[in-house]
C-alpha cells in the first residue's frame, strides 16, 4: 500500500526504547519476578512535532517485531490504524517462537503469531491515538466514543512476596516487606489500602499448597469483611482441587481466577460452582472466545489491551462479552504509567466493566513519566488532558535505557523459574496441575 499524501498528522518516525525497570520479588506458581524486568517505550512523532506514547512487553520476541511492525506505520497517518492492523501479518513472525509454546513468560494463555503482532501493535496503537489526541486537542477516551466514568477503580493486587531478592543479586530495595503467610498478606493488604484506599483484593495464588492460600483469602475476609476478594493461581490446580477451593471460598469470592488450564477443565469447574470463574489465561485471542462461552467455561474475561491488540480491541471484546452475558474485568503484567494511563482511558469508556481492574503499578517504583500517576480511594481519576494526559521523562527513559544496554542478555527476557533457581537451583518449572 502506499503511503497517504502528506498531512501533519503523518507519522515521520517511531521511537522504540527497550528498558529494564526494577521489580520487587513477587512470587507466582512459575517462580518469583526478576530483579529487573523489560518493557519496550514506544514514541510515534508526526509531522507536525506532536510525539505520542505506548508502552508494551520488552522480551526479545517483542522487540524482533516491533521494528517491522514500526516501519510500516512511518509515511502513514496516525489515524490510519485500520489499515496497519490489516497489513500487520504480512509481518513474518518467527516460527520457532510460537510453535506449541504456551506463553509461561507473563502467565497469560497461548502463544500465537497473531498475539505477539498484536501485543507490539496495541503499543502502536496507543502512541497513535496519544499523537492524534494531543494533535485535536482531545483525551483518548474522548477518541474512543468518550468516557462513562470519571474514575476508574483498581484492586489490590496481592502477591506471596520475599522481603528482598536473593542476597548477591543487583537489585532495588522496596519497603512491602516479606509476605509468605495469612498473616504476611493481611499486613500487605492493609499497606495497599493506606497508601492507595484499594478496598478489592485479589491474591496471587499457585504458590503454596491450596490449603494455605484459602487461608490467606479466609484472613483476608475476617481483616475486610464484606469487600470483594478473588484468587488467582494461574491454572495451578486440578478440576477436583479447584471444585475443593471453590466450595471452601464460595462465600467470600467475588471470583475464582484460572484456578485450572484450559477451557475443558474450566468448564468442568464451572459445572460444579456456584463461584464466577474470571479468566485470563483461557481466553486471551478472539478465536478462543467461542468454546468458553458456548461451554460456558468462565463468567469474567480480564481484558488487556497489550495482547487483545489494543483500546479499539478491548472495546470490541468488552461488546462480544456483553452479547453473551459473560462479565468483564482488566488483567495486568508489570508495567508503567504510559500503560495505566491508557488502561484507565479504555476502561472509563466501557459500560460493562463492573470489576475493579487489576494493575502491578504500585509494585513499581520506577517510571519513565514526569510526573507518576495517583491512585486515590483505589481509584485512577480520568485524565481530560489531551491525549493520554502523561509526559515522558527523558531523563528517566535514558537511565531505564541504559541498564537495558548494560544487562548482559540475562534480564531481557521475563523468566520467572530462572529467578527462582538463583535462590533454589533445583527449581524446576513446575508441571500442571500442581496440586
Ligand atoms: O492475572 C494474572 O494471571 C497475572 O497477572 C499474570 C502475571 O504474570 C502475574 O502472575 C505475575 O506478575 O506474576
Ligand atoms: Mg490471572
């Protein structure tokens, strides 16, 4: 295709600046999170000056793709998106990094040629919509059909978590504290509501043996009766494990997240309970969307706009859940502010998004804007400014930078079971189910 005529909105070139950002030791059934973790800060400038921000994965299998994918936005309009998510497979994708691989990196479902385009393109995407906001004089959510809510509520996003990284590995202190019992995770729970009025809690699981983590979920609905709680251990357990927790925690779960792989088994589990049953690890492509729904595998899909392809994406998603009646809530990996800005822009315009949105951005101690986003009552206020109402920090983009340069390949790829062999050498990624 070629390239539209000249405007000022055309795009002149694309910024891609991979970065390494500190992560605290937050457990999860793979392994525990590496001291530093990648993401990739994307920067679309058009003709006339105007620069708009996104933000997605930094692993290598991104960044392969984000160039070529990149290339074919520059000499085109920002507005032009249709037309580069229409032409983004003639972009090849390397076979050897899709080939019946599950995507255990980021613990969110299968791996295709497709979700890896789109998880680079949602990047695009939002630099694109942040280029023509700023460009109109418009917030994204405006760009989008406009806002339904002026704030948009997040959970707590409760992890197992060591008081530090291992000894001897480079890293950055946080003040959380260890937390490796009910007790550890009361103790968290009450730090997220003090600094940041959370009041829905959701619980990393897959980490110790079941019968501990519905302990934890149990302290947590004596320290905060009557607030929503959900457990998530990432596929962990088995049809019966999962039907035994689902009994045990039905009365204070709000949902019960991936407590087994794969829609079959989901289906069986929602068979069995009374309890929703919250996915983002079974549904995660539009092609998955039939089985789940038709079985009904899950009542809740997480939306996410990185690997869904974007904002205009998890609009659609959200109206295909509406359809069949299935509810939608907002999972997140770790990331940045440029992220939850366009989190919270797609999320105030969807209707049905009745679930407070999870986001890893409080374990952040990093970012690359000027000025850090606030959650405040639990809440993110949605930003009127135009575009997605955030500013790069330069500084800070070349500091991240600069430690990814100077890694030795060794964090540039999420690997959650190599952090846990710093400390275990024998760790072996677990099979599941594990209980
Ligand atoms: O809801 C989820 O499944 C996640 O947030 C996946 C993440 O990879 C989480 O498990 C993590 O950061 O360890
Ligand atoms: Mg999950």
């Amino acid at each position: 295709m070629t390239a539209s005529t000249s405007h000022g909105l055309t795009v002149t070139e694309v910024r891609l600046t991979p970065v390494l950002v500190a992560d605290p030791p937050l457990l999860n059934t793979q392994g525990v999170h590496q001291p530093y973790t990648p993401r990739l800060i994307v920067e679309v400038v058009t003709v006339d000056g105007v620069t708009g921000l996104g933000e997605t994965y930094g692993d290598t299998k991104y960044l392969e793709l984000a160039r070529p994918l990149a290339d074919r936005l520059v000499g085109h309009r920002a507005d032009d998106l249709n037309r580069l998510f229409a032409e983004a497979d003639q972009v090849a994708v390397d076979a050897a990094r899709v080939s019946g691989q599950v995507d255990v990196g980021g613990l969110r479902g299968v791996q295709t040629a497709d979700k890896l385009r789109l998880s680079v393109l949602s990047a695009l995407e939002v630099a694109c919509l942040d280029a023509l906001g700023k460009s109109l004089g418009l917030p994204v959510h405006a760009l989008l059909g406009g806002k339904v809510r002026d704030a948009v509520e997040y959970s707590a996003y409760l992890f197992y978590k060591w008081a530090e990284h291992p000894e001897g590995v480079p890293a950055e202190k946080d003040d959380w504290g260890a937390a490796l019992d009910p007790a550890g995770v009361v103790g968290q729970a009450h730090r997220f509501t003090e600094r940041y009025g959370f009041t829905s809690f959701k619980l990393k699981g897959g980490v110790f043996p079941p019968e501990e983590e519905i302990a934890a979920v149990r302290a947590l609905a004596a320290a905060f009766p009557g607030h929503p709680l959900r457990l998530d251990p990432n596929g962990a357990w088995s049809v019966e494990t999962s039907l035994k927790v689902a009994r045990e925690l039905a009365d204070v779960l709000e949902y019960l997240e991936d407590p087994t792989l794969g829609t079959p088994a989901m289906a069986e589990v929602s068979a069995g309970t009374e309890v929703p049953l919250a996915t983002n690890m079974c549904v995660t492509t539009f092609a998955e969307i039939k089985e789940a729904f038709t079985r009904d595998a899950v009542q809740v899909v997480l939306s996410d706009h990185h690997y869904w392809g974007g904002l205009r994406n998890t609009r659609h998603l959200a109206a295909i859940c509406r359809t069949f009646g299935v509810g939608v809530s907002m999972h997140s990996n770790t990331h940045l502010g440029i992220s939850l800005a366009a989190m919270t822009q797609v999320a105030s315009t969807v209707p049905n998004l009745h679930h407070a949105c999870d986001s890893h951005y409080p374990w952040q101690s990093e970012d690359v804007l000027t000025e850090r986003l606030a959650f405040e009552d639990g809440t993110v206020r949605v930003s009127d400014a135009p575009g997605l109402g955030v500013e790069l920090d330069r500084d800070r983009l070349a500091f991240l930078h600069r430690r990814w340069l100077d890694d030795d390949g060794t964090l540039r790829d999420r690997d959650d079971a190599a952090a846990m062999r710093v400390a275990d050498p024998a760790w072996t990624q677990p099979a599941v189910p594990r209980w």
